[in-house]
C-alpha cells in the first residue's frame, strides 16, 4: 500500500472478512510481524465460519476498484475462491485467475501437470499407504504434508518408519488429502516469474533442515542470496523450468516457482505460490531487486499485469 500510494496511486486498505481498515489500525498493522509458529486448528476453524463478508463484491470499495492487490495467504485467498467472486463481480485482480490458483493449491494436481509438461518434480504418493508402500516406491525419509496448504503448515519431515503414521494424521488435520513426497536433499532456490518474465535466481539458506514456517517467519533463521551462485547453464535452465511450470498451471501477473538443487545438478520443483509474500524483505522483491526494478516499480508493475 505504501509503495502503491508513493507511485500516486490511491489505495485503500480492506481485510475481506471483517470490512475497510481504520487509518490507525493500518498504522499499527504496518508495524507488526508474523508469529514464529502457525495459527492454530482453533483460529484457522473460527475464521472459516465467518469466511468472506456476504456482501464483499457489491461493496463500493471493490465495485469501483480499478484493480484488486490481493495481498492474502492460502486457504481461500489462495485457492480460488476469492478470484471466483472477483471474476463474477467482472473486477480485475493482480495475480491468477481462479483456475490456476486452484491448481496451484492442489500439489497432486499440480505434480501431474508439472510433469506432463516435462518439469521434474520428486516422486510422490498420496495417503492412505502403508510403510511398506512408502519405503518401496519412495524411500525415506519423506515429507508428508497436507495436499492444499501452504507456508509448510502441517508439514512433517519423515526418517523413521514408526513416524509415518503420526506425520500422516497431523497432516490430516489440516486437509483431507495429504501428500507423500520423497525428500530431496539440496540447495533450497526459488525464481520469481513477472508475467512472461523469469526473475533472477535466489538460494534460502535456513537454519533448519527444510525451509519450514518458523524459518519463514522469523528473522536471521534463513538468509537469501539474490542471485543464487549458479553458472550460466544451471540458471538458464532453472529459470525454464520455472517458466514452464507457470504455463503448465497456467498462472498469471505474479508467482514464486520453488525448487531444490541436489548435488548431482538436477533440479526438483516443490511447488507455486501464487501469492506470494509481498513485503520488500520477501523473495519476489529481492529477485525483482537484483534485475533493478525497487519495490514500488514491482508493485506498479504487478497492478499493470492485472489491467492488461
């Protein structure tokens, strides 16, 4: 918003479940930060009885909105629903449609497609499977996380046998698919897209094994380096990956396509976000940073993607 407002434009501030944002509770939200650990089963459940305002796209806020910046994070501001109410009110959003931000939540429907379209993603199962399944087709260890979830909640990494079960039901806990994937030792990197354009390569280097929720959110558990210390070949190749993992989910405006490097050289996609974090210390920024675009231009760029 502040970068939105310094390039001229006019910005209003709105949460979809609870209406307009006050000047002041904008000013001490701006100066907050996100907790270490994930929000509770509690909260995520007293948040989905009240979903969106019954009334959010006839409200005058959004009617009249040249563009929506959709600053929201999984759940249903990620996986369709809140695109699919903006597409029937006819106003236009940054980001995918509601489609591809469907596809992009489902990680079975994603691994598929990323496939089909010749992008290499690690081997996978999905739940119910036994220990023998597991061990057989994919080894250990495994991440075993919920299907449609993001910011790695109820993700579990797996290296014993007598685990399996524990991780698969608290994955359960949070969708009612979960997915088995086989763990891919290696660098962590990610390439920001920008329309037709593929972002400077970044690495995350985290304090823990897998970049999870507390590495995510918690200052100095995991620094970035913009651009990733890659030749030439191994960055032009991730960057086409990473572009055609966003044809093949057909996604739009503005996503982060992640990727572990092994020590072989071959290249795994984990995932897209579609909306990614947009604060000017997040991943898309700090690849837009390292082409020279600052975060104002970014985000003025990713309202121009939405218009056209």
């Amino acid at each position: 918003m502040q970068a939105l407002r310094g390039r001229g434009h006019t910005v209003t501030a709105l949460d979809p479940a609870r209406g307009v944002i006050s000047d002041a509770e904008e000013r001490e939200l701006s100066t907050g930060k996100v907790g270490a650990t994930p929000p509770t089963l509690e909260s995520l459940s007293k948040f989905a009885e009240g979903t969106f305002l019954p009334n959010l796209t006839s409200m005058k806020e959004i009617k009249d909105a040249e563009v929506v910046f959709l600053g929201l994070h999984g759940g249903q501001g990620e996986d369709g629903t809140i695109q699919a109410l903006l597409d029937m009110a006819r106003v236009k959003y940054t980001g995918s449609g509601h489609l591809a931000s469907a596809l992009a939540m489902d990680k079975d429907l994603s691994k598929k497609l990323f496939r089909a379209a010749e992008v290499n993603t690690a081997d996978w199962l999905m739940a119910p499977a036994t220990v023998e399944q597991v061990e057989g087709m994919l080894g250990m260890p495994v991440v075993v996380k919920p299907s449609k979830e993001g910011s790695t909640v109820g993700l579990t990494l797996v290296k014993k046998r007598e685990d399996l079960q524990t991780a698969i039901q608290e994955a359960s806990k949070y969708d009612d698919e979960v997915m088995i994937e086989r763990f891919v030792p290696g660098r962590e990197l990610t390439v920001g897209v920008l329309g037709t354009v593929a972002l400077p390569v970044g690495e995350i280097i985290a304090k823990h094994e897998i970049y999870d929720y507390e590495c995510k959110y918690t200052a100095g558990m995991a620094t970035e380096e913009f651009p990733a210390k890659l030749s030439p070949e191994a960055t032009a190749r991730v960057q086409q990956q990473a572009l055609a993992a966003f044809k093949a989910l057909k996604l739009g405006g503005c996503a982060r396509i992640d990727f572990r490097l092994t020590t072989e050289g071959e290249f795994y996609c984990l995932e897209a976000n579609t909306l990614p974090g947009m604060t000017q210390l997040s991943l898309i920024p700090q690849g837009a940073a390292a082409m020279g675009i600052d975060f104002p231009e970014l985000c003025e760029r990713i309202v121009k993607l939405a218009l056209e």
